[in-house]
C-alpha cells in the first residue's frame, strides 16, 4: 500500500519514535495534568510539551546540517549530537 514511498527501516524507526515521544507527552499530561512551565537557558517559559517540540525541531535541523556538512555515513554522530540536544532542552530550557 505504501510501496510508492521510499521506507526503510530507519524511516519507519524514526516516524514511531515521533509517535511514541508524542504518545508518551500525552499520558504524562493525562496523569500529571499541567506541567507547570518554567524558565530555563533560553529565557523561555516551556511546557513539557514545547520542549518536546523544541527538541524535534532542532533535532531535525542538526540532522540535516549533519547530512549537508559531513554526509551520510558519520550520520551516528549526528544522532548523539541530536541527543545531547535533547538531553540539554529537558535538563534546561
């Protein structure tokens, strides 16, 4: 049915890895409703759920430098680098 794209296992890693980070957002919402924002690094009042988007989005764009500037196959790298993103936007943004 989806033959016409162009999936690959990482491909579809990376779409369920989305839904699940989105996935878990809403249940620690449901169970613990409110989050309450804080000011972090950026001078930002941020929810749970703007630091998930903050860390999707520059994820995104670390990535695709990553793939513009080194290439493809160090893209390992640039996975831990996204990560150490990640970690920095919920430790203190």
């Amino acid at each position: 049915m989806a033959g016409w794209m162009a999936w690959t296992w990482p491909t579809a890693g990376f779409f369920v890895f989305i839904f699940l980070s989105i996935a878990t957002m809403g249940v620690l919402e449901w169970r613990h409703p409110g989050g309450a924002p804080r000011r972090g690094v950026l001078g930002l009042n941020t929810t749970r759920g703007d630091r998930l988007f903050l860390t999707l989005l520059g994820s995104a764009f670390i990535l695709l430098a990553w793939i513009g500037l080194v290439g493809i196959p160090t893209l390992w790298a640039g996975v831990i680098v996204a990560l150490g993103w990640g970690t920095f936007v919920f430790a203190k943004v």
